[in-house]
C-alpha cells in the first residue's frame, strides 16, 4: 500500500499561472500547467511564497541574484525544488537533485509537486542531510533502478523522508 505524505495542498491560483507564462514566454492554458521547467520551478516559488506569508514569515527572493537559492528566510538560504506530476504524491516516490548542485550554497531544499490545479508542499529537507545521510542514494548517468533510467548522476530520497512542513518554522528559528 503506497504511503501518503502529510503534504501541504494549496490551491495554484490562476495570476500565477498568467505571471508565470509572462515571464518566461510560454504558451500556458489556464486550465492546465505544461511541464516546462522554468514555469515550473517559478510556479513552486510562487506556492512558497504564499506559505511562508502564509506563516507571517518574510522571505526575500534572491533567485535572480544567486543560482544556489531562491529563498532567505529567517538567514536560511532556501533552494526550492519543484516537479510536476500528473498525481498526488507518495512517500515512497523518488526526489532527485542532480549531483552537480551538491556544492550549491543553500541551507535547505523544499520540495514541491504541481499537480491539476494544485501544489502540494512535500516537506524539506536541511543540505547536509539530503546529501550525506544513509536514506538517499546516488544514481549514475544511465543507471536503470526500478525500471527508470536516469538521465545523469543525481542523488535521489524517497519522499517519506521529508521533513514535515509543521516543524519548518523550528528548523528556520534554530541558528
């Protein structure tokens, strides 16, 4: 029986769907979210920034100045990672981060799913544990495992590992 992930589900509003397609020039229904990349990740930073207002935390977007982060909240530097499936996700589902932005410097991951109309804040996760703790795994470029062939050399988390979003606050207060 697959495991459900106490995930934060938040309705993607349409403005940010419209803002998204403004700023990176693509060609997006209202009724759909297309799986570009970009779109994508600017889709999850916009779900983040509504949850951390959200929180009554502030969180400067500094994206644009730094490709190790999106996000300083709290002195924490906050890399969001989002993906799109066509599917609520589940805790024995794999996140993958490429290997080459092991060094990133950033303090945590968020890990976001776009799905319907919906996005679903998975958890977190600090760096240093996504990286160096015996539940991830590292996979090589064309290595097959459960039947997926990976594309290049990634470290990859079975979503139950995250960290709930309920404990989010602590971990930024926690220096």
């Amino acid at each position: 029986m697959a495991k459900s992930l106490n995930s934060v589900k938040i309705p993607v509003d349409p403005e940010w769907k419209a803002l998204a397609n403004k700023f990176h020039g693509e060609i997006m229904s209202e009724d759909t979210i297309v799986n570009d990349a970009q779109v994508v990740g600017t889709l999850g930073e916009m779900v983040f920034a509504f949850f951390i207002r959200c929180c009554g935390l502030n969180a400067i977007y500094e994206g644009d100045e730094s490709r190790d982060y999106d996000f300083r909240v709290l002195d924490r530097k906050i890399d969001i990672k989002t993906c799109r499936r066509g599917y609520p996700f589940q805790g024995e589902y794999e996140l993958k981060i490429p290997a080459y932005q092991r060094f990133q410097n950033c303090d945590c991951y968020v890990f976001i799913n776009l799905y319907g109309e919906f996005a679903e804040i998975l958890g977190y996760m600090p760096k240093h544990m996504f990286w160096d703790h015996d539940f991830g795994a590292d996979r090589e470029t064309g290595e097959t495992f459960n039947g997926y062939k990976y594309k290049k050399k990634c470290r990859v988390l079975n979503a139950m590992h995250l960290i709930n979003m309920d404990h989010f606050g602590g971990y930024l207060e926690a220096q």
